[in-house]
C-alpha cells in the first residue's frame, strides 16, 4: 500500500477561511476541516482594510490544530491561497507597512481614467490581457501615488495577499504567478513584471519581487514560528495557484489528455469552469494567452493557470449580489439564512425583473436591494416586491450573464461549450445550478464544493513529487469527490429572457 501523506491548505476566501487537512494515499484524496473562521473587510478612518495580525493569527491556530491531533509528523507540506489584486508592502528591517487596503475601498475610484491618461487603454490590455476592473493591483498603486504616499517611498518589497502569508510563515519575498496575474501589471506573453507599464504609470519597478511558478518550494517555517505552533521547523511551505481561482480550477474533474495542461499547443476544450462564490469566475483553460480586439472588447481577462497554462475568463460579481442583500437585511433586523432566501426564491416567479450583475453601482457595500431596485426602475422594469423576488431576480440575472459570458468565449475560441463544471461553494446552490443548465442549454456539473482547498493540496502533491501532471491530480479529484449533475429544462423560456438581457448589459 502506498504511503499516506498529508498537506494542509490554508485556503482564505472573502468571506471566511479554513485549515483543511488532506490525506493523499496515491489514489485518493480525504478531507478534514482543521479550522474555519470568519472573514471580512474592517473599516478605520473611512478606509477599508483586511485585518492581516487576525488572519495570521487564524493562520498560527491552523497549524496549531494540526500539531495538536498528532498529524504534524506526517505533513508534508503547507499552501497558502487567497483572492487576488490586493497586497502589503514591506519596509526596512521586515517592517510591515500598514495593513493591506480592501479591494472594495474608494480609493480605486477615477484611476481607470488616470491610468489611460498615462497609457492608452488598448496599450494596457496588450501588455497584460488583463480585465479592467477598478480596484486591479496596478490602479491601487496608483492611488498611492497620485495621494504621494510616503508608503511608495520607504517600501522595499511588495507582496499579494497570498505570498505576504508565505513571508509570515518562511521569510521569503516572492510573488507566485497566478497570483501575479491579476495585478495588471504582468506581461503573460512575456511572464515576467511589465517594466513599461510600471515606467509609463510612474510605479516603482525594483519593488516588485522575483516571481515563482506554482508547484515551487517556498521555503520552511520561521523556527520562532514553528516552536510556537508545535511543528518541525524543516515543514515544507508550497506555492500552490496561490490565486484561488488557479487553485479551484485545478481541481476541476474534468478529462484532459494525457499532456494537456502544459501551455504547449493543446487544443481548447468542450467544456468551461464556473469558480462560483462572492465572485464567479467564468472560463476556459487555454494553452497560451488570448488577446485580440474581441477580447479587449468584451473585457475578458487572460490569468495565469497552473502547469503554464491560461484562464481566459471574466470576472462576474457573483453571490456578491445575495450574500450583500443579507446583511443589509440583518442590519435591519431580519436574520434570513441563505437556505431560506433560496427557498422564497424558488417559489417566486422567474424572469419579473432582471439586472446586470456587473453594473458598477453592485460593487461597493451597501444597501443592496436598494440598488437591484434602482436599476429595475432605470430599465422600467417591475420592481422586486420582496426578498424572494430580489434573490430571484439575481440568480436569473447571473444564468443569463453565465449564458452571454459563454456565447462570447466560444465565439473567440472556436469551441462549443458542451458541460459547465462548476466548483466552489456556489455549487451548493442546487438552484443556481438548474438555472445555469437552463439558460446556458447545456448540462452542470456540480462540485467537488472545497475544489480551492483540494487543487491547493494537489498542486502540494505535484510540488512534492507525488503526482505527475493536472491530469493525474483531475483523475484523483474525480476518484475522490461526487458530483451532481443538473440537465437543461424549460429552455425556450431561457432563449426569449436573453433577448430582454442583452438590452440590459453594457
């Protein structure tokens, strides 16, 4: 029998995060929860922050769970993973400057515009096949600068979310590809650091740290950490796709040839990824960038993979829409759970009114259904009359998105979308599920639910020697976790509700 090994994936989403243990036997993947914890923005002195001191606290509890059921000796490796674009700069002497700035903070507002008055708009999205979204790392750097903040001048080394952990627990200053991606300021053709956007942008290059693939070593624990924890101070930390989406995308079950996956001349597939959560991440995985006038045009991105491969995709505001409509309703006093919303939703009537997720007045917190009703009243449509209608109304409106996201990726590969593998916690959403089926007219394929945690762990394996390639770590992930599988219903009604959607999307 093949020796176990375990790795423990430090996997941080927007909303909460977790400690989860694997134990990979060779063929088969097991789960178990270490520790979860909440997750969220803090706001001081009108900035929104992450609070990094608690999240790495909730990092040390992790790894002190672990030592503390005896698994410690058999770990085989850490991998820490998170959401993109956000970052910490570090000083002089390993001095963390301030904590890191949420990506929905309001100082990203108006740099889009001052961006392109540095560089053209098609110049960036040549060098970076990036999606131009407002808070992407570039144009919070550059909020930096045109606030002259002291913070560009004194930092030595600037970090993503995910690679800022890696320091806490190794030392090391690296910053992983996928991850590296999402800043705007990655050449993908090239895969390094663009030195002419950060020259024409005014940004400081010699910042920027060396870049690293995922599957790399990054080092061992702190030895002040390690005794802390319990643990070896020889344990192995891993760069996984430190990218979440990279992560959860890896661990799509889905067959691949023997030899895909490496970047190198494989054709696209016949079937898409569907990262669902507070953000849905549509795509395909393609061997190398796509970046043509079509895709500038329809704003899709082209993100790192793992094994050097290419997610093109677009970013949708995703549960965003419901999981902000709750707390403003909490705020208000009325406790909804999401099982409940979904049920009052299923019971309301589809199609009454429809928005597009990505409208920039969805991306900030705040009253949530105050702007779902908004928009509905600027299109002249019937207003949401209660809380099902609204989560209806958001859940039709992301198929519908889902739909002209898909229609758009296959026209631009010459593909035809035949299966939507959908990971992440929105694959719990059995509704969102059938009306995905629906309304794309193809089959759903729903799970494995903690697919981040799970491609974290594998790329662990990979990086340790214990697998060979993405198809093997796919063929592990489809021995190890079931799926459900939602077939297309009602599709006649989809196609006419597409026609009122497309009106609606700019």
């Amino acid at each position: 029998m093949a020796k176990t090994s375990d790795y423990l994936a430090l996997d941080l989403g927007a909303e909460s995060g977790r400690g989860l243990l694997g134990h990979f036997d060779g063929e088969r993947l097991t789960l178990d929860e270490i520790h979860r914890f909440p997750n969220g923005p803090v706001k001081m002195l009108d900035t929104i922050y992450w609070d990094l001191p608690r999240l790495a606290d909730e990092i040390k509890t992790s790894l002190a769970k672990v030592a503390a059921t005896g698994s410690g000796g058999r770990l085989d490796g850490v991998g820490v993973d998170t959401w993109g674009v956000d970052f910490a700069l570090v000083g002089r002497g390993n001095t963390l400057l301030g904590n890191p700035v949420h990506y929905r903070d309001s100082r990203t507002v108006g740099m889009l515009d001052a961006a392109f008055a540095l560089v053209p708009r098609e110049r960036i999205y040549e060098l970076t096949g990036l999606q131009f979204l407002p808070f992407n790392t570039a144009y919070q750097l550059l909020s930096l600068k045109l606030a002259n903040s002291p913070l560009l001048e004194v930092a030595e080394t600037f970090m993503m979310m995910p690679d800022l952990l890696g320091w806490l627990l190794t030392g090391r200053r690296a910053v992983e590809r996928t991850n590296a991606s999402t800043t705007q300021l990655y050449d993908p053709r090239a895969g390094g650091w663009s030195d002419e956007l950060c020259r024409k942008l005014g940004l400081p290059r010699e910042i920027l740290p060396e870049l690293i693939d995922p599957g790399s070593t990054l080092g061992t624990l702190r030895p002040s950490l390690a005794e802390e924890v319990g643990l070896s101070p020889n344990l192995t930390v891993i760069a996984p796709g430190t990218h979440d989406t990279a992560s959860a995308v890896a661990a799509v079950p889905a067959k691949v040839s023997r030899g895909a996956g490496t970047g190198s001349g494989s054709a696209p597939p016949d079937w898409c990824y569907l990262s669902s959560g507070t953000w849905s991440l549509l795509g395909v995985e393609m061997p190398h960038p796509v970046i043509t006038p079509e895709t500038l045009r329809y704003n899709i991105t082209n993100e790192g993979g793992v094994a050097g491969t290419t997610r093109l995709l677009k970013n949708i505001m995703g549960l965003w829409l419901v999981q902000e409509c709750r707390r403003t309703w909490a705020r208000a006093g009325h406790e909804l759970s999401y099982e409940d919303l979904t049920v009052r939703a299923q019971a309301s009537p589809p199609f009454a009114a429809l928005v597009d997720p990505d409208d920039p007045s969805f991306l900030a917190p705040g009253d949530m259904p105050a702007r779902l009703a908004a928009f509905c009243k600027k299109t002249g449509q019937t207003l949401p009359a209660d809380e099902g209608a609204l989560v209806r109304c958001c859940l039709d409106s992301l198929a519908l998105k889902y739909r002209w996201t898909i229609e758009r990726l296959e026209a631009i590969v010459g593909t035809k979308i035949k299966a939507i593998h959908v990971v992440g916690g929105g694959s719990k959403n059995a509704l969102l599920c059938q009306l995905t089926a629906n309304a794309c007219g193809c089959p759903v394929v729903a799970g494995p639910i903690e697919a981040t945690a799970i491609g974290n762990i594998l790329m662990q394996a990979i990086g340790r020697g214990r697998l060979g390639s993405i198809a093997d770590l796919r063929d592990v992930v489809a021995r190890s976790f079931p799926v459900a599988v939602f077939d297309p219903k009602d599709t006649d009604a989809w196609d006419q509700a597409a026609g009122r959607f497309e009106h609606l999307v700019k």
